[in-house]
C-alpha cells in the first residue's frame, strides 16, 4: 500500500505505551548520551491520536546521530529544514523520531503545542474529538484535516 493510501488508526494513550517510551529513551541515550529525549505528539498531551509515538531527540549532530540511531533498528530517514527523521515500523505503533539540533525553532513550537493542549481543556477535547473521527480514513484527509484544525487554532 503506498504511503498516501494508508489507512489511519486512532489510539488512547495507555501504560503499554509510556512503557514503550521509557525504552526508547533508554535506548537512545545508549547511544546520544548528550542529547535530550522528550515526547512529542498525542501521547504527551495526553489523548487519543494516530498510532505513532513521536518523540523529539535535541542533539548537536542530526546526521550522526541518525547513523547511530540506525543501530537501534531506526532507518534514516530523510533531514528536512534541518531536522532528521528516523521511524521504526515494527513496534505495536509506528515510533517516529524528530531529531533536531539544539536552538532549532521547531523545538519551542513541538513544546508549545503540547503545552497549550494540555492547559486548554476545551481545545483538547475539540482537537481529540477531530482525531477520532478520522479514525480509518487515509493519511492523506487526515493531514488535511488535522493542519486545517491546527492552522484554525494557532496550533503550528
């Protein structure tokens, strides 16, 4: 199935998946022991989200650090405005990794982001609602949606 054609599946958040958190960050520190590791994403608010456990590693060297992720069973993916990506596939939900370098811009807008959902209990409860009714319909209309109710929100 190309990638455009995936079918979205919404989440709750749950222990099994803090849990899986725990270890990635262990496991990641294992090898970028310099870096900070923080969740990003559903999961951090928390609230139901896609089946994806995104988490920001800050590090000084976003193309060494990628090298040496690949030994803990994350391709690389592609760098993009500066920022690394690596998603690994084979877990119970796609973990993908957003390394930047430290003082990047994205890095205050992830946590201001997370920060306003959890402090806005309506804005939660609209944002997680959207989610949810996009349960089982593809990537594409998911991203639009989810962007259309971001840039509505002032959520970037």
């Amino acid at each position: 199935m190309a990638v455009d054609e995936e079918i979205v599946e919404i989440i709750e958040p749950s222990q099994e998946l803090f849990d899986l958190y725990a270890k990635f960050k262990k496991e990641i520190l294992s090898v970028l022991p310099n870096s900070k590791v923080e969740l990003i994403g559903s999961l951090a608010v928390p609230m139901a989200g896609k089946k994806e456990l995104d988490i920001m590693v800050v590090t000084k060297d976003v193309k060494d650090a990628q090298d040496k992720l690949v030994l803990k069973g994350f391709p690389k993916g592609p760098i993009i405005d500066g920022i690394g990506y690596c998603r690994n596939r084979k877990q119970i939900v796609i973990v993908e990794l957003h390394i930047l370098p430290p003082g990047h811009k994205k890095i205050e807008q992830y946590r201001e982001h997370v920060k306003m959902l959890q402090e806005d209990a309506s804005l939660r409860k609209q944002f997680e609602a959207l989610k949810v009714s996009l349960d089982k319909t593809s990537i594409e209309n998911y991203k639009k949606e989810k962007s259309k109710f971001m840039k509505e929100h002032n959520l970037k």
